[in-house]
C-alpha cells in the first residue's frame, strides 16, 4: 500500500520547477538590490570625486601664484647677486690698479 506511484514523479518534477524559479527569482533581485548599492557607493564616490578636483582646481590656482612670488624672489635676488658680482669686480679692479 505503500508503494511508490510512479505517475507521482512526474508531478513531483513539475514541484521543483517553480522553486527552481522562485530560486532564481530570489538570486535575480538579490543581485538587483547589491547593483543597486553599488550604484549608490559610485554616485558618492562621484560626488566626492567632484568636490576634490574642485579644492584641486581651487589650490592649483594658490600654487600658481605661489609660483610666480617665488620667480619673482629669484630674479631679484639674481639681480641683486649679480649687481654685486659686477660691483665687487670693479671694486677690486679699481683697487688692484691704484
């Protein structure tokens, strides 16, 4: 009486072929929602990425003036090195032929 029936197989089969696809169901929006977060975590990243580049903009436009206050120092102090170079050699010139 308790004997397999073998016409129940079948249907068995038939049984697992909807939880085969509430499996994939389930594995489908799992994936969904992990896309979805990282969606979210590029979107910050992005927007810290923006933020950067416009403090880097802003500092880039700092170190260019920094820069040109520091060419300016050189050629004076150039100016001012190379003045008494040219003095002191005259110095010492007018001094030798005396």
């Amino acid at each position: 009486m308790s004997a397999p029936n073998p016409t129940r197989t079948p249907g068995h089969g038939h049984i697992s072929r909807p939880s085969t696809a509430n499996a994939a169901t389930a594995s489908k929006s799992r994936q969904l929602s992990h896309l979805h977060a990282q969606l979210a975590q590029l979107t910050a990243n992005m927007s810290d990425l923006e933020n950067l580049l416009r403090m880097t903009a802003v500092q880039a436009e700092g170190m260019r003036g920094l820069g040109g206050y520091a060419g300016g120092m050189f050629m004076a102090a150039s100016k001012v090195l190379g003045e008494e170079t040219v003095s002191g050699g005259q110095g010492h010139q007018d001094g030798g032929g005396k």
